[in-house]
C-alpha cells in the first residue's frame, strides 16, 4: 500500500504509463541508487564532509522529487542547504527523519512495482 504522504501517487501513474515495461527498471535503478547514496550521505555527515552532504543530498532529491517522493526530497533540501552552508545544526536529526521517510518510500515502491 501506497503512502500518499510519502509517494505522489499521480506522478508514479504517469511514470507507468510513460514507461510501460520499463517502469520497474526505474524502480529497481531508484532504490540502488539512492540507497548507495544515503550510505555515503550518512558517512559524511559522520565525517561532517559538507561538500559530500551538499551534493549527495542534492543527487537524492532530485531522484526522489522525480519518483514523487516530495517530503524525502524535502528533507534532503534541508540536508543540502546545511552542506552548502556548512552548517552541523541539526544534520543528525534531519537525516534521522530522512531515513524514516526513505523507508517509507521503499515501501511503496515495491508495492507498486508491475508484477
């Protein structure tokens, strides 16, 4: 089931519809790619490397705001915003919300994927 808070339903259907065939492919491409890109956001922010935070977090919301993730990609705003600025206030909980929402959108990915 599909959590419309984490997931624009509208812009998954156009997306299925686009694609066809393809549309678990992009899935699939998705979640490797993001996944491999919050564990080097979370190895930065350990590090406090803010130009890896600044351009993971951009690389992840822009992935999900085209999946229709909008509140992940909300969050990776605010974590790009504090790489950019180099600010640590409050990276941990930011990311912390981040991975919860991620989860959420994993998901209701896999429960739309064409079976």
């Amino acid at each position: 089931m599909v959590d419309e808070a984490s997931l624009n339903t509208e812009i998954l259907d156009e997306l299925r519809e686009l694609l066809a065939e393809n549309f678990n492919e992009l899935i699939d491409r998705y979640l490797s790619d993001s996944q491999l890109r919050f564990n080097l956001l979370q190895k930065a922010i350990t590090e406090l490397d803010f130009k890896a935070i600044n351009y993971e977090a951009h690389g992840i919301k822009g992935s999900s705001r085209n999946m229709g993730a909008n509140r992940l990609a909300d969050l990776m705003g605010r974590l790009e915003a504090s790489g950019h600025a180099q600010n640590a206030q409050n990276l941990l909980e930011v990311f912390a919300d981040a991975k919860s929402e991620y989860a959420r959108v994993i998901t209701g990915l896999v429960s739309v994927r064409n079976t």
